[in-house]
C-alpha cells in the first residue's frame, strides 16, 4: 500500500463556509452555525484512493481574517494544493479571491517551482441570492490559473467530495511529474531547503 501524505490549505473570506467545509467533509456533519476560525485550525482525513493508494489529508482551515495579517507565508510552507472558497451570495467574497489567489502564489510554490494547485469553489449554492454570474467565474478561473472551478452546497452536501477528489488527482499527476521515483512523499512537505528543488521531469 503506497501512502501520499498531503498538506492542503482551505483558503477565502470570512463566513464562506470554509470550517463548514472540512467538517462536511472529514465528520460528515454540518451545524449552521458560524463560529468565526481565529489564525487555523487542523484536521485530517484519511482518503482511500484505490486498492493500492491511500491519501492522508492534512487540510489547514485558515481563518479569513489571516488575509489580513502577515502570518500567512507560515501556514503555506509545505503545502501541496489549495481549495479556495468564496459565497455566491457575497460578491466581495468573490472580488478577494484574487488577492488570495496573489497571496497564495507569491508566498507558496511546489518543490519544482510551479504555482500551487488550487481548485475555486462557489459555495452556497442552495442560497437564492445569488449575486455572482456563472460567465464571470468561468473567466476568473482561467484567468487566474485555477485547476477548477465547481458550485457547491456544504449545507446540502453537493460536490464537496467531488472538489476534493478532482484536487487530490490533479497533486497525484504532479508529484508524479515532480519525480517518478519519490519513494517518501512527504518531502513535499518540508521547507524547500530541506527538500531540494527537483527538477521536473514531465510535463
Ligand atoms: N446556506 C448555506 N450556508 C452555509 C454553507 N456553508 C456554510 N454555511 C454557513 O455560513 C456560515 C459561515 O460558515 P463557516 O464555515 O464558519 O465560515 P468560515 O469560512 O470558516 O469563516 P471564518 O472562520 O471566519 O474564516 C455558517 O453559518 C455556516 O453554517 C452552505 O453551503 N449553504
Ligand atoms: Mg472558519
């Protein structure tokens, strides 16, 4: 049994439904309550990919507040892949991801100097008031260098999986362009000094 062990971050404003998130998706739960993250808080889920691979997730759930304070480069040291979350219904929320997205990719690259992979999720999505046109997201997307783009409803439990396993694919296809022969997957998440930069070799 080959074992991936995978730092991702869950970024994006406040109250978007980030902690909602990797609750819905490591305990299966979702309460409706909001109770603001102060700096991050950890969790892990044991991802069984196939009968041959196991992925062990450790998703650092920042809190949006951090945007604005300068700790964020300590949190992105090591990280693999990104989910960036904004609220449908909260056009600013929307508005920031970029300056997520630029905050993300100025303090955090991959061993082999590519940007990280980030998948953009849409959230709430059972909500009525939306506020953010499907067009403009697509455009974003590309725009700005997300592997993805997908609607979700951590409330109603649509596409959480989904977005995880696309993210979680699109890591696997890399460390494997990182370098065939990585026999420990977990120098990927030691400072890049400590780890090297290996040169691709795919890709
Ligand atoms: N209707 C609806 N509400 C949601 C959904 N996801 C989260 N929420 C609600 O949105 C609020 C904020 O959710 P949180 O997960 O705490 O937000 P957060 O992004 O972690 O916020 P910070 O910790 O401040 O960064 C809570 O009241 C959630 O119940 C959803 O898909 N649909
Ligand atoms: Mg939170």
């Amino acid at each position: 049994m080959r074992e991936h062990v995978m730092k991702i971050l869950i970024v994006g404003d406040g109250n978007v439904g980030k902690s909602s998130f990797v609750d819905r998706y490591v305990l299966g739960q979702f309460s409706g309550r909001y109770k603001m993250t102060m700096g991050v808080d950890f969790s892990l889920k044991i991802l069984h990919w196939s009968e041959r691979e196991k992925v062990r997730l450790q998703l650092w759930d920042i809190a949006g507040q951090e945007r604005f304070v300068s700790m964020t480069r300590i949190y992105y040291r090591g990280a693999v892949g990104c989910v960036m979350i904004f609220d449908l219904s909260d056009s600013r929320s929307f508005l920031n991801c970029r300056l997520w997205k630029q905050d993300l990719d100025l303090k955090s690259v991959l061993p082999n100097g590519q940007p990280l992979p980030c998948i953009l999720l849409a959230n709430k999505s059972d909500l009525s008031a939306r506020v953010v046109a499907t067009d403009t997201i697509e455009e974003f997307s590309k725009a700005n260098g997300f592997i993805a783009w997908m609607e979700t409803s951590v409330k109603k439990n649509t596409n959480i999986e989904e977005a995880m396993r696309r993210l979680v694919q699109e890591i696997l296809s890399l460390q494997f362009c990182l370098d065939p022969d990585l026999s420990d997957p977990t120098d990927l998440l030691k400072p890049q000094s400590e780890s090297g930069q290996t040169p691709g070799h795919c890709c």
